[in-house]
C-alpha cells in the first residue's frame, strides 16, 4: 500500500508540527489571532473541514527556545515511533500543512507531508531550492508550483494572511495539487 494513495475524510484545514524556534512563534501566534476573531474568510478546500488550524501543543508556541519534543534523548525521541504516528496522524488528517524553514531551507516534514497527501505550503524563498531538487530534474515534468502551494515571503510569514490564504484555496485546486503530488510521490520520499 502507498501512503500517497489514502484518501481520509480530512478534517482539519492547515496544520504545523514543529517547534517555535526561528520566528516561528510569531506566525503561530497570528494563526491563532485570526481564529479567535470572527471569522471574515470562508473555507473552500472542503465540507469536511471541522478545524481550521491544528498544531500539537500549545506549549510550542510559548517557548521559542524549546520544543514539546525537546531536551535531553531530543534527537532520540523525535525519532520514536510514537513521535512519527502523531506526526504522520496529522498529515493524513490534514489537507494543507505549513512548512517552514527547518535547519535547513528543507525540511523533512516535508516529504512526510507529501506522502500522505497533506499538501506542503512554503514560501517563495524556500521554493527555489526544493526546484533544485535532483538537480532540477524532479519538477522538470511537474512544476513544483502545481503539487504545493508557494505564498509570497510576505504571507507565509504572517499567520493571520497565511490561514485566510490557504482558506481560499478551492476543492478543485486541492484535488489537482494531490494528484500532481501522487505522480510525484514514488521520488519525493526522505532519505532516498
């Protein structure tokens, strides 16, 4: 069975798994601003949509030095198994997963997000070097642009643009981007 062939009834709209770290916390916190006010955008990924935005815990958005996950065995226990399930349990559930920065301007909740169909959304910026992925050849058939969606800096640093942003992406756009994803996903897998 391929990840990238589930096809869930998903109900959360946007989700992050990840730590604070990097500035982070600020579009974390604008995320959660734009949801505590009446909501002036509508969803249109899909009917299913119970929850707009899901991020495992709150207490990563309130310590930008430390993650949930962090401290000591931190390589060791973000690498367990119960760690990964919660992780790859978002994604399935998820159709829009937000992907900054890492250590890298990679990431590999990235791919992990590819694998079940939660699409990645990442900045301009950081595009450019996923398009130079396998020397360019991975997006040669596929722009990288029709399998994830690429936001301005601008957004993708403002959580309350970036939620109402990924709001506004239709079913249809949604559907198109996951099948793009499928047909790519065979080269998209960490590690390979």
């Amino acid at each position: 069975h391929k990840p990238w062939n589930i096809h869930p009834d998903r109900d959360i709209l946007l989700t992050y798994f990840g730590s604070a770290r990097k500035g982070r916390k600020s579009v974390l916190d604008g995320i959660y601003r734009a949801l505590s006010k009446p909501r002036d955008f509508k969803i249109l990924a899909d009917k299913t949509i119970k929850y707009p935005f899901v991020s495992p815990d709150k207490k990563t958005r309130d310590n930008e030095d430390n993650t949930r996950w962090a401290g000591e065995g931190h390589m060791k226990d973000r690498a367990s198994s119960a760690f990964m399930i919660e992780a790859w349990e978002l994604y399935v559930n998820s159709i829009f997963s937000w992907q900054p920065e890492g250590d890298t301007p990679t990431r590999r909740a990235f791919y992990d997000s590819w694998m079940f169909g939660c699409i990645p959304v990442i900045s301009s910026s950081v595009a450019k070097v996923y398009k130079e992925l396998y020397k360019g050849l991975a997006f040669q058939d596929i722009p990288l642009e029709e399998c994830v969606v690429v936001v301005d800096d601008a957004i993708h640093d403002d959580g309350e643009k970036l939620i109402k942003y990924v709001a506004a992406i239709t079913h249809e756009e949604v559907e198109t981007k996951r099948r793009n994803m499928r047909e790519l996903a065979p080269i998209m897998q960490w590690g390979w």
